[in-house]
C-alpha cells in the first residue's frame, strides 16, 4: 500500500486539559488525518502576523485508535512554541501541522514484548500513546513503565497511569529527582542501574525497550541498560531536538 504523503494540513483545537502546572494537552480535530502509529510525532508549525514562521516536533500523545488527535505540550520558557501552546491557545483556534512522522520509535500490539518503558520528564508523551494502544486493544504483554521527574508535580498523566495500572497489570513506576512530598515510596534520584534492575523485566527475556527524553537522560539510560546486559539493537530511543521529516 502506498504510503500517505506527509503534507501540512490545519488543525482545529477542540479541547485543552492542563496535565500539570506547565503542561497541556491538545486535541484537535485534524481533517483527512492519515492515521499514525504509536510513538510517531508531528511537526507543529506557527505563522506570525508579519509572516515569521517557527516550527518544532511534538509527540503525539494518543493512541492511534483515537478519534482526536491529542499532544501533549510542556513549556520551554525560552522557547518560541510552546509558550504559545501552553498559554495562549483557546479551543476553536488553529495552526498548521504536518505528519505522522517517525517509523523505529513505534509499537504495535502485534509486535509483542515484554516491553520496558522509560520516559524522562515529558519523553512520557510518545510512550503514553504506546500505553492506551495496548489498553484499547486489551493486550496483557507485561509492560514495566519508569518514569524520571524533578517533582510530583510534574508527573503526566498521574491519574491515568493509575487506572491503567489497575485494570490491565501494568506495573508503573516513578523516581523524583529533586523534590519529594511526605510518605513518598518511589524512587528519589536519577534512573541509575540498581533502579532499572529493581523495576525489570529481565534482560533474560529479550525486552522491547523504549526511552524517551533530554538527551543527557537518553544516553545514560541507554549506557547503564547495556551495561546490564540488555541487547543494544532492543533499546529504541528518541532525543527532544528539532524538527524533521
């Protein structure tokens, strides 16, 4: 089959739910939208009054079995996007996108596990799409999800994880790395080895694995995981940078 050309097309905002404090997720209502896999992204492109254009890649946050098309959009203050996104965007406004974009950091249902999911910050998007693809389908592949944060308030998706996590045995887990509320039982430092042995699965039993974040984060994880023995051709990662085709 033919693969659909990746083209800007203008989507419409149709709700804004804010994940933490500087967070939210989009939906939006994006005709003709070609459909995407789990893990892909988009390339979000804004067009001021005197013609200047900025343009940056956003994971997409829904699953592909969703009837809207949801990213989920964390502040950079510098940035030329996403303050825009964050704090200015209002439903029924739109902007330009283009996409899916993105084909070895993906997971189907179909392709198995067991999978090992690690998200630094909000490299938890694109893995959360992976997460409600596996929950639509009803899939019971043993998933163990660990995600890195500086604080509980900048957890994503806390009470959503939560019920996922209840209803089809996925094993969540979470480190803070620089400030904890009282009686926390988590993890209180950067995702090092001891941790990744603690939270599984096995390198034993050959898992996908999937880590998404700043690449500093990245790149230590992926470093500490083949330490561990993990097979380094299984570890798929993806790095916050610029946008691509």
């Amino acid at each position: 089959m033919a693969r659909a050309p990746i083209v800007w097309r203008l989507g419409t905002v149709t709700e804004i739910i804010e994940e933490t404090p500087h967070a939210r997720t989009i939906a939006l209502d994006a005709p003709d939208w070609p459909g995407h896999l789990a893990g892909q992204h988009v390339d979000v492109r804004l067009t001021a009054e005197d013609g200047y254009q900025a343009e940056r890649s956003y994971s997409i946050a829904s699953a592909p079995e969703s009837t809207m098309l949801e990213l989920t959009v964390e502040r950079i203050n510098d940035g030329e996007v996403s303050p825009y996104l964050t704090e200015d965007l209002r439903a029924g406004d739109q902007f330009e996108l283009r996409g899916p974009i993105g084909g070895p950091f993906t997971w189907r249902v179909q392709d198995g596990g067991p999978l090992l999911l690690i998200a630094g910050g909000s490299g938890l998007v694109p893995l959360m799409a992976m997460l409600r693809h596996r929950a639509a389908n009803g899939s019971d592949v043993d998933t163990r999800l660990l995600v890195s944060a500086r604080s509980q308030a900048d957890l994503l998706y806390r009470d959503e994880l939560a019920r996922l996590a209840q209803a089809d045995g996925l094993e969540a887990s979470y480190t803070l790395t620089r400030s904890r509320p009282e009686g926390w039982t988590g993890f209180d430092r950067r995702v090092d080895a001891p941790i990744l042995t603690r939270v599984g699965p096995s390198p034993a039993t050959a898992p996908l694995v999937f880590v998404c974040g700043p690449t500093p984060f990245v790149e230590r994880v992926a470093d500490r995981l083949v330490e561990l023995g993990h097979r380094p051709q299984a570890i798929r990662t993806e790095r916050f940078g610029p946008t691509g085709v």
